[in-house]
C-alpha cells in the first residue's frame, strides 16, 4: 500500500512500513529524491518490515532497481537528443 511518499506492507500484523521516502528542493534549486528500502527494520521507530522477511535477495533487488534506473536514464538522455531548441 502507498501513502504519501512510502510503501507499506499490509497482512496479519497490522500496516508495517518498508520504506522511507521524500522528495523535496535544495535551496541552490535542484530537486532531490531519497528512497530507502528496509532490508532489516530492527530499531525502527515505527511498526516496520524487510526485504529479509518478504523473502526477497536485497542484493537482487538492487540490482534490478538500478538497472531499471539506468535504463530510464538512459533513455531521458535519448529523448533529450530529439528536442531542438527553436530558432
């Protein structure tokens, strides 16, 4: 389930976060986006899960998700190539 910027996980033990997410403006102007994924919520402040307990490899999913990632830069690149800037 999404709310607001974050994923949650829900089942038999309630709504439990698996993400920490935002998306905010530094004061030079750039846009900034952090994301994090819980591999183990230990000490989490909030009722939390894994990837561990989802039985899902961190380490494949990083993989994945940085490889979609490149691939969509990858492709802003492209596309940037096709705009012409009017005479």
């Amino acid at each position: 389930e999404r709310a607001g910027d974050d994923l949650f996980v829900v089942g038999s033990a309630g709504k439990r976060k698996l993400s920490v997410s935002i998306a905010t403006t530094s004061s030079a102007g750039t846009s900034l986006i952090h994301t994090g994924i819980n591999v183990d919520p230990s000490g989490a402040p909030v009722p939390a899960i894994g990837l561990a307990e989802l039985g899902v490899d961190p380490d494949a999913f990083a993989s994945g998700v940085l490889a979609r990632y490149a691939g969509e830069i990858e492709g802003a690149a492209h596309a940037e190539t096709k705009v012409r800037e009017a005479p």
